[in-house]
C-alpha cells in the first residue's frame, strides 16, 4: 500500500470513529428514582432547594392553623401570585412552586384552594396586586369579583421568596433562601398564621 493511501485509509478511519462518537456522545436523560437525592445547583437554587423550602414552610403554616380552628367545614384559600424578591430569577419554578403549594394545601383536610385562574381574572378586575390585600378597599374588592364568580374565600395566602447574599472572599459566597407564607383574613386583613423557612447554600468557583 502506498503512503498516500495509508494517510487516506488512516484519515477516513478518524472521520469514521469521530462521527460515532458524535452519535453516540449527544445529550442523555434518565428517570431519576424517588430515593435519589435531587440535583445540587452549582451557580442558583433547584430542585433541593426550593423543595425543602416549600415543604417546610407549608407543613407549618397548615399544621399550626388547623389546631387552631375549632369549628368544622374547610377553609376557602386564594394563593395570591408568587412575589419574587431575592436576586435570582425564578424561571419555570416559578409556576411549578404555586402548583406544589396549592396542591399540598388542598392534600390537607382542613384547607381548599380556588382555581387559580378565577383568582387572575378577580385580580384584573379589581386591579389589586402586591400590598393592597392589607387595605379593606382591596380585600373587598377581590372578594366581590369571586364572590360573582362563584368562588367565595375566607382567606388570602401570600408567597414571598427572599435572598440575603454573604461574599467571604472572591471565589466562593453564601446564600440564604426564604419562602414565607403569609396568610391573611379576607374581612379584617388580619395575619392569622405566617411561617417561614430558610435554606443556605454555599457556591465556590
């Protein structure tokens, strides 16, 4: 065999093996198994992050309101939108965390939500938003736009998620995650009940 055919031979057998590796090599997925532990994230909060802090601060809110309510029947709750204050932008959590919240108060025997687009539509409407729910002019006018609908409610649930950041030394920070919930009666924008859950993490690079 020639020189010149051994380099071609020679060259044509790296272009086979890096188009199989380039086959082969490309992005992957798996089922994750419920034992395993969620995902770490190494530059903003996930999976093990807003987990915890959503369980957490939920079981406290609905165990300490329940032993405080004596009378029967549930509680109409309208989960108010989440309000982002840290320094990290919530992306698709954002939905996934009002769903994990409303899904773990209506698991409770004590508590129900309403559908979460009556509660946007009653907003528009009575254009509240934010701190307006602790004025009687805004609480009353949520009221009465579900109250139309068919959705009456006895109490508002405000989601709050905060960050406070550390910087020790240019490679690596701290920091500390909180989701609060606040929740307030309709008629006197009382806060029966608030909970509040932190979660710290450490980031190195």
């Amino acid at each position: 065999m020639t020189a010149m055919n051994k380099t071609l031979g020679f060259g044509l057998s790296v272009l086979l093996a890096l188009s199989m590796a380039a086959c082969g090599g490309g992005p992957r997925g798996r089922v994750m198994s419920d034992s395993e532990e969620d995902q770490v994230g190494n530059r903003a909060a996930g999976a093990e992050t807003w987990d915890r802090l959503v369980a957490g601060t939920v079981e406290k809110l609905l165990s300490s309101r329940a032993a405080a309510i004596t009378n029967l029947g549930q509680k109409k709750i309208a989960v108010m939108p989440i309000e982002n204050k840290s320094a990290e932008e919530l992306g698709d959590w954002r939905d996934q965390l009002y769903e994990v919240i409303a899904t773990s108060i209506n698991e409770s025997e004590r508590f129900r939500t309403i559908s979460q687009e009556f509660l946007r539509v009653a907003l528009t409407e009575a254009r509240v938003s934010g701190d307006e729910v602790y004025l009687p002019r805004g609480r009353r006018a949520i009221a009465q736009a579900l109250e139309q609908k068919g959705a009456p409610i006895e109490m508002l649930l405000r989601t709050t998620i905060t960050t406070g950041t550390t910087n020790p030394g240019q490679r690596e920070s701290q920091r500390n995650y909180g989701l609060t919930l606040v929740l307030i009666d309709i008629e006197t924008g009382e806060e029966v009940n608030r909970s509040m859950v932190r979660v710290r993490k450490e980031y190195s690079r």
